[in-house]
C-alpha cells in the first residue's frame, strides 16, 4: 500500500495525531496516572495489565508508522484495534473501556478502512492510466 497521495497526506496525519494520543493515555494508565495509591496491577489484574501495555504499544509505533506513512502504520493500527475490540465486544473482563474510549477505536478502525479504500483506488485510477 503506497501512502503518498497528497490528498490523503492530511488525513493520516491526523489519524496518527488521534492513535498517538490514544497510546499515550493508555500509557498513563499503565503507569497508575488516576490511581492515586493503588497499583494498577492489582486494579487491572495482570492480563488485563499486559493487554493494554500491547495495545498502547501497538498504537504508538502505528503511530509513528502512519506519520511516516509507511504502510505497516495502518496495518499494525487496524489489526491492534480490531483485535482490541473484538475482546471488548466479546465481553473479556480484562480489556475496559469507556464509551468515549470505544468511539474513539471504532473512529480509528473505520479511518484506517476509509484509507485502504482509498489508497486502493488510488491504484487502480493509475493502473489505468
């Protein structure tokens, strides 16, 4: 997937400004940032811990992927926050999130389709030529 077309350039800037910001309060929340005292092993447990330590990781290397705008970006995105969210939806007790927090993954899943389709299109119009 080529990432380079100009009138996409701003739109995946801002997706990686949105899955950068998600990643680093995910990492708040790995660091206890809310918590006050208590651990945020003991309140999210350890698989839920390891979760979201994955997530936030895989979203802020998508990130920096999708600012580059290097293919992998999108990929590692959608399949981070596909997964994210087939456990949420499923009702896996470890992964918890708002429903702000939830609208913001479906926005960034959705961004990232609207992209391939996109890029997609973009390839076949020049195929064409």
């Amino acid at each position: 997937m080529e990432l380079t077309a100009p009138a996409i350039s701003i739109y995946i800037r801002i997706i990686a400004i949105l899955s950068l910001a998600l990643g680093l309060s995910d990492a708040a929340r790995l660091l206890g940032v809310n918590l006050g005292a208590v651990s945020p092993l003991t309140a999210m447990g350890m698989t839920g811990f390891v979760y979201l330590a994955i997530f936030a990781l895989a979203r802020l290397f998508a990130a920096v992927g999708l600012w580059i705008k290097a293919s992998w970006g999108a990929v590692l995105l959608a399949g981070a926050t596909g997964v994210e969210l087939l456990l949420y939806l499923t009702g896996s007790p470890d992964v918890d999130m708002t429903a702000v927090g939830f609208a913001l993954r479906l926005v960034l899943l959705v961004s990232i389709i609207i992209i391939f389709v996109l890029t997609l299109r973009q390839r076949r119009a020049h195929a064409g030529d």
